[in-house]
C-alpha cells in the first residue's frame, strides 16, 4: 500500500521565513490536493515538522550550519496555510533532540511516540510518496532512509524545492535519489490504487 509522506512544509521554509527556499510555498497547494486523494483513498498521510528547541546545535548561534528556523510553537513552525490537510493526517515531530539535525522524517515521531517506521509497518505501507522542502535536505533525508529500508519511494517532482547552497545541489539530490532507486513522478501521475506513470528508479 502507498502513503503520502509530506515534509516539513512550514512557514519559515517559505518566502518571508527565517530559512526561506525558493517556491518553497508552491509546493503546498498540490500537496494538499494529493492529500486529499490519498484520504478519499484511504491512504495514510504523514507529515512531519521541524520542531526546534530554542537552543540546539541545529542552529548557528551554537556552532550549527543554519539560522534559527522552526522553533516549537511559534508561527514560523506552522504548516504553511496553504497545506491543507486531512483531518486524519498524522503530524510527525522532528528536530526535537538539541544535540540532533533530524533531517529525515523517520527520526520523527507522532504525539505517541511512534516512530515513521512503526506506523507505515502498523499500516501495512510498502511505497512511499514524497514532495516537500526541502529536495536537498530533509527530503532527500527521508527518501534515502526509505530506500534504504528497502520501502518503494516515488518522488513528486512538482512538489518539491531546494535550498540550493550550492547552485545545483538540489538537481544533483535528485540524482542521488533516483541512483539509489527512487521513481520521479508528479502529482498529478500519481494514482493511488495502482501503478504510477513515472521515470527512472525502481518503477
């Protein structure tokens, strides 16, 4: 079975945020209509979130490689209002170890205590879908760990953006992934009671 796996759509990895990516706001409106798809469905839908302590080794005011950026329970944490999700969707935390970047979201756990892994096994989830922010961090995070733990992983193309620190890095996360097996598609090819129409990867 599928799931929809959104990562970290949040206000401060989109225009006006701390951590801002390019059209990174883009990617939440066809997100949230493939959400709604998957839900209609019966799908599961995940979707984790930075959430920061205050002080971490995360940010650059502690040695760290990055602004300070979604911090728990404050509005640049948010899921971007455009993400409109299911009422079923899980909403999976990550990021909250002060001593851990917490990049992937199967280092994120739900408000019991779940782990990414223990939900998509308690759910019978054999094939991923993936969109989010950013392509050359946390998403690329999540689909190498889901390969890696031998999970089907489509990559929704149009639904993803890169921090791009170095120009290209986001192309070349891109290409790492489909080497290491993931399937490039879009929202839109997407189907979500059979095989999807796609390009490269484990088909």
């Amino acid at each position: 079975m599928k799931a929809l796996v959104i990562v970290d759509v949040q206000n401060d990895f989109c225009p006006g945020g701390t951590l801002a990516v390019a059209g990174g706001d883009r990617v939440a409106a066809p997100l949230a209509r493939l959400a709604a798809r998957c839900a209609t469905a019966g799908l599961p839908v995940f979707a984790s979130r930075d959430w920061h302590p205050p002080d971490t080794a995360h940010f650059q005011d502690a040695g760290g490689p990055w602004p300070v950026h979604c911090v728990r329970d404050t509005p640049g944490a948010e899921l971007h209002p455009d993400l409109v999700l299911p009422p079923e969707a899980v909403i999976l935390s990550k990021g909250v170890d002060p001593q851990a970047d917490g990049y992937s979201a199967f280092e994120a756990r739900d408000e019991a205590g779940r782990d990414l892994v223990e939900l998509l096994r308690a759910a019978g989830v054999d094939h991923l879908l993936v969109g989010g922010l950013a392509t050359d961090y946390c998403v690329r995070a999540t689909v190498l760990a889901a390969l890696a733990r031998g999970l089907r992983v489509s990559l929704l193309t149009d639904a993803v953006a890169g921090v791009n620190v170095q120009p290209g890095d986001a192309d070349r996360a891109i290409e790492e992934m489909v080497a290491a097996g993931a399937q490039l598609t879009t929202t839109d090819q997407v189907t979500v009671n059979g095989p999807d129409q796609g390009q490269g990867g484990n088909g």
